[in-house]
C-alpha cells in the first residue's frame, strides 16, 4: 500500500521531501500543496480549497479513502483552528500519561524532584518496565 501511495504521488507530479520522505510538495500556478503520509492516514494541506477537493477525489478514485474533515489529532497531537491561526499541543496525550501514571490529581510543582537529592547508579532498583519509562 505504501509503494502504490507513491506511486500515486509521483504519477500526480508531487516531490518527495529529501528529509523527511513521508512529505510530498507540489507547487504551481500560486497554489501549495502539501501530503503527509503516515502508514493509512494523509494528511492534506493547500491554498487552494478547489484543488484539494480534486486531489481527494483521485486518491478515492485509486484507494477507496474515507475523507475525515478538518484534522483534529494526528500523532498525539492535537490540532486546533481559530480566526488568530493554528495551534497544536499534546495536552490529551500529556494527561493520557499523567492518568498512566497516577499523578492526574497531583499538585504541580517548579521542580518535581527535591533540589538536594543525591543521584547514583549505584544501589538504585532498575525500572521494571522499559516502555514506561520511555513513554
């Protein structure tokens, strides 16, 4: 599936992105377009409302896609308009991991470890769970 996106993308005389190679441009007759691609989800940015319209209408045409509206989270992210601009912040994600790890109810704090504690590897008990430590 991901060798036919782009395929299609390519065909549809989109440049993939040297850095960052899930990200396709095309640019022409003062219009932008972007597609972010992430294993089945695209996300769809351009100038020109018309245009995007007839983009989508020819990944259906190849995929079968199911059009989601106007993007409100995407990677943890959450997405939101406003007449001021766009902003993005991870608040839901950020209270997943708070409730994850019990301390939703707890008071916040500068510094949420006492400034005279004495780190040391050594006599320390490894984290149990590696996943959660990373998360």
């Amino acid at each position: 599936m991901v060798y036919q996106t782009v395929i299609f993308f390519y065909s549809a005389r989109y440049t993939q992105f040297m850095n960052d190679h899930s990200l396709f441009i095309k640019s022409s007759e003062g219009s932008f377009t972007t597609l972010l691609a992430y294993v089945y989800d695209i996300i769809l940015a351009r100038n020109d409302k018309e245009k995007i319209e007839r983009i989508k209408q020819a990944l259906n045409q190849t995929f079968k896609i199911k059009d989601l509206g106007d993007l409100k989270y995407f990677l943890y992210l959450e997405i939101k308009r406003s007449k001021k601009g766009i902003m993005v912040n991870e608040m839901k994600y950020t209270l997943e991991l708070l409730t994850d790890a019990g301390l939703l109810a707890c008071k916040p704090a500068l510094s949420p470890i006492d400034n005279h504690e004495k780190l040391s590897s050594i006599g320390s008990v490894p984290f149990t769970d590696v996943q959660v430590y990373r998360r």
